[in-house]
C-alpha cells in the first residue's frame, strides 16, 4: 500500500539557493554589554509575570534560555516549567522564585 505519488509538481533546483541573513553589530565586543542591552527589563513587573511572559511567548515550545539574576549572582539557566514556588531546570534543578531578582531572555 505504499505507493509512489507522480513526480509532475516537482521542480528540480539546478542553483545555490543563499536564504540565511547575516547580522553585524558594531556597538561592543563583549557579549555582557550586548545582553545587557537587548535584555527586556520592567522594573514595574513583578516577577511572577515576567515568568509568565516567557512560557506564554511565542517563540517558546518546551524550553527556554533565560538569565536569572538573584542576591548573589546572575544564573544562565534554561527552563522548562514552574510549579507554585520553583522554576524547573532541563537539569532537573530547583530554583526557588522567591530568590529571584530578576529574569530576563
């Protein structure tokens, strides 16, 4: 039962198909000033909604990389759920949200 289908609406590509965009940036080197930068900061949101922004984003589908500032440092976690009082790691880690500063992609 598995037939072929008819090969009519194929087109045969003879050339190099070049469909990927380069970006340059010229502002800073450092990777540090650049996600600084482009990190999305409200100090008026609190935190529970900014978490609720990233799993309710549209580029999220299971996981998302995330930088998680706390008391004492500054995390680069990737995330994968919340129960009621922790972020959950693709680790399997426990970060409690009740440390949690701030939070940014």
């Amino acid at each position: 039962m598995n037939k072929e289908l008819p090969k009519m609406y194929q087109n045969k590509i003879n050339k190099d198909i070049n469909n990927t965009q380069k970006l340059y940036s010229s502002f800073s080197n450092n990777i540090n000033d650049y996600e600084e930068r482009t990190a999305v900061k409200y100090p008026n949101v609190s935190i529970n909604k900014k978490i609720d922004n990233i799993f309710s984003a549209y580029d999220y589908v299971y996981k998302a990389d995330v930088t998680i500032v706390t008391d004492n440092n500054k995390l680069k976690k990737t995330i994968v759920a919340r129960d009621n009082n922790n972020l959950i790691t693709i680790d399997n880690e426990y970060i409690p949200i009740s440390i949690i500063r701030d939070i940014y992609k």
